[in-house]
C-alpha cells in the first residue's frame, strides 16, 4: 500500500532524509519515531507529495507519487504538522472548501461534512470560527478535512505533540477507530508510547537514517541490546589494567 526506496532529500548540504527504505501493507498503523530533527517531517513530506525527494522512489496505492501525483493524492489524506486551516472560515465551510477541491459535489460535501464533524466531536462547534477552537480540536478538524475525500492511506505528522493528555486520547482512539475500519495510517511521532499504543509496525528513525525496524515491542528490545552492548565495551575499557590512569612521572627538579 505504501513503498518508499532508498529515498533521499537534501537541502544545500544538509541531508535531511538519507537512503530510507520501508513498507506499510494495507491495514497497517506504519509508525515512523524520532527526535527533533531527525528527519520525521521530510520524509512523510515526501511520501505524501508535499515535498519532491531528492532521489528515490515512493508509491501510495500503486500510483508512483511523483510521476503519477494527481492520482496518488486521490488516494492519500495528510494531517500535517502545522494546521491546514482557513482562519477566516468556519468550522463547517473548511470542510465544505476543502471536499469541493477533490470535486466532490456540493451535497455529496455537505453530507460528509456532517459525519465527520460528528466522527471527531465537533458537531456543535460547526458554525464557530476557527480561531478560538482550542489546539486539539484544531488538530481534529484538521483530521476531519483530511478525511472528506475518503482516502486509502492517512498521513499524520505528530498528531498529538503539543495536545494534553485528554486531547492526545481523543486523537488516539479516531486513529484506532480509522484503523479499524481498514485505513492504512503512516504516523509520525517523538514518543515512544504512542508508538507503542498505535503501530504495529515501528521504525526508528535519526539524522535522517533508519536506525531499527520491526514490531514496537522488537525496536525497544534492540534499542535495550544496542544499549546493553554499548554499556559492555564501555566498562570493559574502564575495568582493563591498560585503561587505567598512568601515573604521571614525577616532577623533574633540578
Ligand atoms: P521535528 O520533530 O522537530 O519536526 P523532524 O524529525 O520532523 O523534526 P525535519 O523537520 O524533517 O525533522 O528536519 C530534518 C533535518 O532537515 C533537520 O536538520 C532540519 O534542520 C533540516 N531541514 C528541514 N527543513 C529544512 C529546510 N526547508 N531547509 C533546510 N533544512 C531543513
């Protein structure tokens, strides 16, 4: 459902996303996990077309995302970092505006609008401005919008960083829910739990390399060995008679 080979995205000098290779089966919740900086945003930028790689190749859907772009964006919806939202617009006309630019008809829009703003709890905010809604119900109407066009694959960028724990739940069980009913979801995150809670396919991800890959509980278990092995040699070399301090030599004096 979703492939990306040896993807590559450099800016001047800095190489920010360098030889990823993963792939997600249809159904799967694709957790890729970082820190700041590590290359998170660029490569789910890449995979959902926002930004052109460098080098290398990705599919979503079977449709090649930068040769075949009009159709692979039919196919993928993105939550990205920073909201998508018109502040000047209501709740309710961002859904309508952004369904009619998958060309949906009018009462085709309207009708979706209505399920998902009940899908993410925000029926009664439908006429509200944008701009006094809270963070997490912004994050929300985000997901909302990036759900008017029925997609196969969903892309969230750090859906939940910034919100507090009752938003971070909320958001969370919409993610379950989508999932169970048979979306493909490639998320992005700095936090290991929510990993663990939503994927079930992790890989690890920094300075813009693909440290580990594997079910969440297999990428803690290497993370714990890698450390494990690192403490071993490390103590090795502080317990070796050759590692210890020299003396220094004494003070010449005349
Ligand atoms: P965060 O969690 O802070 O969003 P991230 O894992 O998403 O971090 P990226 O935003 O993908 O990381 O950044 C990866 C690297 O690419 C960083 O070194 C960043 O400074 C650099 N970078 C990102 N965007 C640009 C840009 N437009 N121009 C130059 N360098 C960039």
């Amino acid at each position: 459902m979703l492939v990306t080979e040896n993807l590559v995205k450099q800016y001047g000098d800095i190489t920010a996303v360098d030889d990823v290779s993963f792939s997600a089966s249809a159904g799967q919740v694709f957790g890729l996990l970082g820190p700041n900086g590590a290359g998170k945003s660029t490569t789910i930028n890449c995979i959902s077309g926002l930004l052109s790689p460098t080098s290398g190749q990705v599919a979503v859907a079977g449709h090649d995302v930068v040769r075949d772009g009009k159709a692979a964006r039919k196919s993928l919806g993105v939550v990205p970092q920073e909201d998508n939202l018109d502040h000047e617009l209501s709740v309710y006309e961002n859904l309508l505006i952004y369904g009619r630019y998958f060309d949906l008809p009018y009462a085709e829009c309207r009708r979706r609008a209505d399920e998902l703003l009940e899908f993410v709890q925000l029926t009664e905010k439908s006429d509200s401005q944008v701009e006094p809604l809270s963070g997490g119900m912004k994050r929300r109407l985000d997901l909302a919008m990036s759900l008017i066009h029925r997609p196969q694959v969903l892309f969230l960028d750090e859906p939940t960083t910034g919100l507090d724990p009752m938003s971070r739940l909320a958001v969370w069980n919409e993610v379950r829910s989508l999932n169970r009913q048979g979306m493909t979801i490639f998320l992005t995150t700095q936090y290991l739990e929510e990993a663990d809670e939503l994927a079930n396919r992790v890989a690890i991800i920094d300075h813009g390399r693909i440290m580990a890959e594997g079910t969440p509980a297999q990428t803690v278990e290497m993370r714990v060995w890698t450390f494990v092995y690192f403490a071993f040699f490390i103590l090795l070399y502080f317990i070796s008679p050759g590692a210890k301090t020299k003396p220094l030599p004494e003070r010449v004096t005349h």
